[in-house]
C-alpha cells in the first residue's frame, strides 16, 4: 500500500509538472523583435524564464521600437516591442486581430553628457536641451548653461548632439518631452521614432549613443537609464513640471505615473507629468502581440509568459533601473491577458 501511496503521489507530481510545462512543446521558439529600451531586462527575463521552463525559448532581436512595430504588422514575429505607442493608423492596418499594448516596465530616458571636469551635478531644462539639439547653443560654456550651473565650471568646449540613427521609442520619448516643454521645437523639428535632426550625429540603438557619448568630450545624448549607469556615464538633473531638478532613478521614474489616469489601451504619455519628484522623461515600455494567437502552443507560451513578466518578473526591475509596474496597473493587466484568445 506504502508503494502505492508513493506511485499515486509520484504520478501526481509528474501530471503536475507536465501541466506546467504543457504549454512550451518541445524546443519552442518565441521570436520577438523591437525596443532597445528594454533590452537589459528582457534579456534578464528571457534567461531565467528558459530555465524555469527549458521547452521555451527566446529569440529577441534588439532593433528599435520602428522594427518592433513594423515586424508585428507583418507577423514576422510572435511579439513585437515598442516604448512609442502604436498610432491609430498603425493599429489599423493589423490583419486577423486586434494588436494589444501590454506595458511591462517604466524606465527614464536619461540626458548623458562627456564634458572635460564635469562628472556630475548638471543641471539643464528642457529649453536649454532643446537649444542644444537644435544647434542654437553650441558652447558648453554658454551663459543658459551657466546660469543652471553656477558653482560648476564649464568649459569653453563644442557641444556635439549625439541621438539615434534607427526608428527609436527612446527618441520618441524624447522628442515628445521637448515637443511639451519647447514650442520652438515642436514647431521646427517636432514629435517621432524618427525626426528631421538639425544638427548632431547618429548612432544605432541605445548601446550606439551611449557608447558614442562615453568615446567623445563635448558630446551629450540620450539614452535609457540602464545603459547609461551600466557604462557608467554622466547623467544630467531635469527641471520638472513642478520646477524642480530631479535625476532618473527609479523612484522618481514611479512618481511620474502616481497621478496618470491609465486609458483602457495602456497608450499613455508620461512625460513631463505631475508630481513634485516625478522625473520629466519617463514612460512605459510595452509588448505587442495579437489578441487572436492562431499557434496554440505559441499562444498558450505567450500567454503564460506574460503573467510571469506582468508580476514575478518585476523582481528584476529595479537591480536593471526600470521601476516595476503599480500594482493597479498589474492586477489591471490580468483581466486584459485573460481575453487573449489562443487557437482557432
């Protein structure tokens, strides 16, 4: 009888496990493909994901949040990755199904800089930033800088702009911050993944800016949190919307979305948001993928993935610099996940 016992308990751990892992087939592949922004935590996800469940596997393609969108049109990929929301007429050319905003994490795009003597404590406003960017400050020197910065001795140095070459949600982000805060700039260059750069230089992906900024004296950029701290470049205090000078951390990257109300599709702004310690250049990051998933297996995976990411994947996090989900906001993406359809 004790054999017995041990067999039925055995049988029962087996049905268990393999129910667990029903879902991944045998050497399953997810191709996915977009952000950059996030890169440093999917790919963190994405390992300790597959050795929790070994029938999974990842194959994530850091391209930009351009890719990212244009991949999930063309079904190339099971999802697609974008830190710029879909526009309307984006989302209207999804065939078959609706595409679903699946926000994962909230990160900061910082404003690095690599001026000679100066390692940290810069301050700078959205204006001044703008002016840069546009080419009408060209000194570091130059007396709007000065005046930010009264006590830190800045030299008489070329400012070299320094942003991305591909279809970014990074630079969506950061133009739509300097579209809110520069009418010049929203005038003249404007809101996009991609825009008319007066001036600067490019580089691919975040790891191209950051590396281009942290290589050349003068140089100032834009680029997530993470690649910045990871590479251990200077990042530039903002002026908030409450008048304050704030750093990206991940605690006054979660202040900039205590006050946003969450439409139904995630689609969201969080830049230059209330808040008295809210940093001006946050924003959520998201996952695409088609409600109707016609590969059952696929579906089921992905499914299953992103209840994992959406709660015990937040532990992650904030050791990679993006701050984890509101718990509102998690316990709403519950209900969303519920209503993806898996098969025919």
């Amino acid at each position: 009888m004790k054999c017995f016992a041990r067999m039925v308990m055995l049988i029962g751990f087996l049905v268990g496990f393999i129910s667990i892992n029903a879902f991944a087939g045998e050497g399953l592949l997810m191709n996915g493909a977009g952000a950059t922004f996030p890169y440093p935590l999917y790919s963190k996800w994405f390992h300790h994901y597959e050795q929790m469940y070994p029938g999974v596997k990842f194959n994530y393609q850091s391209i930009g949040s351009g890719g990212g969108i244009r991949q999930i049109l063309e079904k190339t990929v099971d999802f697609g990755a974008s830190d710029a929301p879909m526009e309307d007429a984006d989302l209207q050319k999804a065939e078959g199904s609706k595409i679903l905003h699946i926000p994962t994490v909230i990160g900061a795009v910082a404003v690095a800089y690599h001026v000679p003597g100066v390692s940290k404590g810069l301050k700078l406003t959205g204006s001044v930033v703008a002016e840069m960017f546009m080419g009408k400050i060209t000194k570091w020197n130059d007396p709007k800088i000065q005046e930010l910065n009264k006590e830190v001795h800045l030299p008489n140095k070329d400012i070299l702009p320094v942003r991305r070459s591909d279809g970014s949600g990074t630079t969506f982000i950061f133009t739509e911050y300097l579209s809110k805060v520069s009418p010049d700039w929203s005038d003249n260059v404007g809101t996009g993944k991609s825009v008319s750069w007066p001036v600067g230089i490019g580089a691919k992906g975040n790891e191209g800016v950051t590396g281009l900024v942290k290589q050349t004296p003068g140089a100032i950029g834009y680029m997530e949190l993470a690649y910045a701290i990871k590479n251990n470049v200077a990042v530039a205090s903002i002026k908030n919307k409450a008048g304050n000078f704030v750093e990206p951390t991940t605690v006054s990257v979660s202040a900039a979305a205590t006050n946003v109300t969450l439409p139904q599709d995630y689609r969201v702004s969080l830049t230059n948001s209330e808040g008295t310690k809210a940093y001006p250049l946050s924003a959520f990051t998201y996952l695409l993928i088609y409600e109707k998933q016609h590969d059952t297996q696929k579906g089921k995976a992905m499914v299953e993935f992103l209840k994992w990411a959406t709660h015990d994947g937040q532990k992650f996090a904030s050791e990679l610099h993006y701050s984890p989900l509101p718990s509102s906001v998690a316990l709403k993406l519950d209900e969303t996940i519920s209503h993806i359809q898996v098969g025919k």
